[in-house]
C-alpha cells in the first residue's frame, strides 16, 4: 500500500477587484453592495443595482442632508446601503472627497 503525501490546498486567491469583483479595489465581502462598473456611472463606485455614486451620498451627508430624507429621495436605497457607502467612504476619504471635486467643477 502506498501512501500519498497529503498537501494543502492553495487558498482561493481572492479578485482584486472591487467589492463585488468588478472594479479596482479589494473584496470586501460586507461591502458587498458597492460596485464599480465601467461605462456606468463613469466607473465611479456606486450603489449596486441603482447608478447613485457612493460621492453623492457622501456629499449628501456632508451637507447636512439626514439619512432618511437620503432614503426618501432615492426609493430604491435601503439602510443597509448607506451603512455601505458610509464604510466605504471611511475606507476610500480620499478617493472620494476627489470625486466630488471633480463632480463640484463642472
């Protein structure tokens, strides 16, 4: 009888991508509704299933706008979508903060 040295199997690498594998940022499974698409959104990092960018959120937010008046003007938001981008936004400040930048010049 011969015996077959056992080795471990390699971890799955995980996609560089974006949080949910389409983009250019790490996965983060509970980031899960962020996604960057290219050619929606201009590849910005947005709201999956919506084209609302997680910069307009922010911004939002940063003008004092409360987060159910941010549920009420998009129907299709749910709260677990602005727990999201709010991690997301504290993971990313600076990418964002550039974003509406860019959005504010035009």
């Amino acid at each position: 009888m011969s015996f077959m040295k056992r080795t471990k199997t390699p971890p799955k690498k995980k996609p560089s991508h974006s949080p949910n594998g389409r983009g250019g940022h790490d996965f983060i499974p509970w980031l899960s509704n962020i996604v960057s698409t290219p050619g929606v959104c201009g590849g910005v990092p947005r709201i999956i299933r919506t084209r609302i960018p997680v910069w307009t959120l922010e911004r939002m937010r940063q003008l004092g706008v409360s987060e159910s008046e941010i549920l009420r003007s998009f129907p299709t938001l749910r709260a677990v979508d602005l727990v999201q981008a709010w991690s997301y936004v504290d993971l990313h400040r600076d990418e964002i903060e550039q974003q509406i930048r860019e959005n504010e010049e035009d």
